[in-house]
C-alpha cells in the first residue's frame, strides 16, 4: 500500500488546500443533499457527529439541543390551528465577553467546494454582541471565510480569516432584530460567492479563491446567545485528484499491494486514511511515523514476514515537501531487502511527484 499523509500549519500556508478532502462537492445546485436533523438528538447535549471549536481566544461554546416554539410554515387551516410547535435546534449559550472569541459548531468532518448552504437562525441575547453567522471552506479554526449577522450593529457581514488575520469586512446595513427567526444562504461556485438574506441576495457576489475547499461550521462570537435549525446542503460529489493518483499508481506498479491517501490532524498528530484503492480503509487512522517522515524528511523501512513497507517523502515542483508515501510491497529478495526495497519505494515517488508537481490542488 501506498500512504500519501498531507501536512498543515502555518508553515505551509501556501499548501493548506491539500489537507482537504474527505468529500468534495461540484455543484451548488444540483447534486446530493444532506439536512441536519437536531430532533435525533437528545436534549441539552451535542449534535451528534458535530463538533465544537473555537476560534481567536477563549473557551469552546457550549452548542446544546434545545426544545423551543418554532414557526410553521404554513398557515393555520382552521381556527383551531397554530402558527408554531415544539423543535429541536441548537443553541450557542456560552456567554464569554471577549471580543476576539468565536464559538463555532463544526457540522460533521466532510469537505464541500461548490454548494448550497441554508440555515434559519436566532438571535437570543447578548449584552457585547448578538450574532449568527456561518465559517465555510474552513480548513481550520485560523483559516476559513464565514459570514454573518449583527442584531446590535446592524449588519450583515462577509470575513476571510487567513492564519488567524481577519480581512477587511465586506458589509451592508441591515436590521435583524432579537427575537425573530430568519434564513441565511450560501451559494458557492468556484471563486464566486453568494450570499443571501431571507431570500434575498444581502452582497454584491463576491470573487475570492484564498480557500477552494473546506469544512461547514455555524459560528457565533464574543457573548452572543444564538440559535440555528433547518441546516441543510446542497452539492454534488467529484471525483478528487488524490483518488485519481492512486488508482493511476495501482495501474502503474502492479507489484504494489495496495494504496492509500492520508491527511494529518496537526492538533492530534495522527493520520487518517482520506483515499483507499480498498475503500473500507476510509477514515481508519494511519502509523505513528507518518508525522516523523514528512518533519524530519528521512526514509523508514519495516517488514512482517514477506511485506515490506517503505515511507518517503513526496516534494513539490520547488523541493519542499508537501506529504509522505509509504509503499507496501511484496518481497523480493533477500539479499540487501531494504535497500532493493527503497530503490522500488523511491522509483515510485518518482512517478508520483511528476503528477503532483504539474496540478494546484491534489483535489
């Protein structure tokens, strides 16, 4: 097998592209839709498969599901009816007065390119800040774009975060009271991106390609008490460069065992399987000396039995190295079997690098 772990950090500003890609997404329209049903979860406890993060300073928010008195949709039918019920949606409750803290609900681990985003949210309280908004093609809690809006200011608001520098805000005036529900869209295709207010285009399309990919998050900030439901997305799956690599070097190696793509969680510092010529192995958690190659840039060599695994370095078309292979191959000799073992590995690389080096993104 064939492990290709992806590095982050800010040293590597340049190459953070290449650590997404769990799923990508093609377009923003059409495709396969995913919602995210709060009601599955029990009350006053995280969604399950989200996660909570924080962004600037300060302490995690504490996102919790919630019972609350939600609009219907349609009107009453009858006298008897009624305009609203009982949901489940999650709320944002930390109430932690710094003006650079951003809690932030990661929405699940898959990567989106091009999609369609919709949330209704909230605005609860907050004496600092009343605010609601949405981190997007987010690589981390230092690099993403998010939108968002202000109840006290008055605003609706699109940022681009790059290794922990805010942009200069791209903003309209608008009123967005307390207390009130509303819907905030995203639409992303390519470098254009859209944004909209209870149905209404709120900005100018603006044309920005910093961040190709990422993760979805819900986002808040300072002391700002908010809820969110009816979170739902829209894309349409593509077929990742990295998968192509990998089918393309099976094709190429037949003495290879098998191969696998990796990326590295940097908080973590464990591996994880993100492409698989097996793609059971998806999501497994790669080898301790995944990290140690790619830092230190030095070959590593192990055997079981008749399997020889061998990790090396993958450089880009200026020689820094922006990820490892380890190649799992069948024995061939005896006599000198590690060195005939990375001479197989390195050729290889090789061939994997000439490919890397001639793409922007392995996605």
């Amino acid at each position: 097998m064939m492990n290709l772990i992806l590095m982050t950090g800010q040293k590597y500003a340049t190459l953070m592209w290449m650590v997404l890609g769990l799923s990508l997404a093609s377009c923003p329209v059409l495709g396969d839709q995913y919602s995210w049903d709060f009601s599955q979860t029990p009350e006053n406890t995280l969604p399950a498969n989200c996660q909570s993060i924080v962004g600037g300073q300060g302490n995690p928010g504490n996102w919790k599901v919630v019972t609350v008195d939600y609009p219907v949709p349609l009107e009453p039918v009858t006298s008897r009816g009624t305009s609203s019920g009982p949901k489940s949606v999650v709320q944002q409750s930390a109430t932690e007065p710094l003006d650079e803290h951003f809690p932030m609900l990661q929405l699940g681990t898959n990567i989106y390119k091009d999609f369609k985003f919709t949330t209704h949210f909230k605005l609860v309280e907050g004496a600092l800040e009343q605010m609601a908004g949405v981190a997007f093609r987010m690589h981390d809690t230092s690099n993403y774009y998010y939108v968002r809006a202000s109840g006290l200011g008055r605003n609706f608001t699109f940022f681009k975060v790059a290794n922990g520098e805010r942009s200069e805000p791209i903003t309209t005036n608008l009123s967005i009271l307390k207390g009130e529900w509303h819907e905030m869209a995203i639409e992303c295709e390519g470098a254009n991106l859209k944004f909209f207010m209870d149905g209404k285009q709120t900005l100018p399309t603006i044309t920005n390609d910093y961040f190709p990919m990422g993760k979805i998050a819900l986002w808040t900030k300072s002391d700002s008490v908010s809820q969110f439901a009816d979170c739902r997305i829209t894309y349409k799956p593509s077929v990742a460069f990295v998968d192509t690599l990998v089918r393309d070097a099976m094709k190429q190696f037949r003495s290879m065992m098998g191969v696998q793509v990796l990326t590295l969680d940097v908080t973590t510092r464990k591996s994880k399987i993100i492409a698989s010529s097996n793609p059971a192995e998806k999501g497994q958690v790669g080898e301790t000396t995944d990290y140690n190659c790619f830092d230190d840039g030095k070959s590593y060599f192990r055997k079981e039995g008749k399997t020889e695994y061998v990790t090396l370095p993958l450089r880009d078309r200026n020689g820094e190295p922006v990820a490892v292979v380890r190649c799992i191959l069948k024995r061939q000799t005896l006599l000198q079997e590690r060195e005939d073992a990375l001479l197989r590995g390195k050729e290889i690389v090789a061939w994997m690098q000439d490919r890397v080096s001639a793409v922007d993104s392995l996605y």
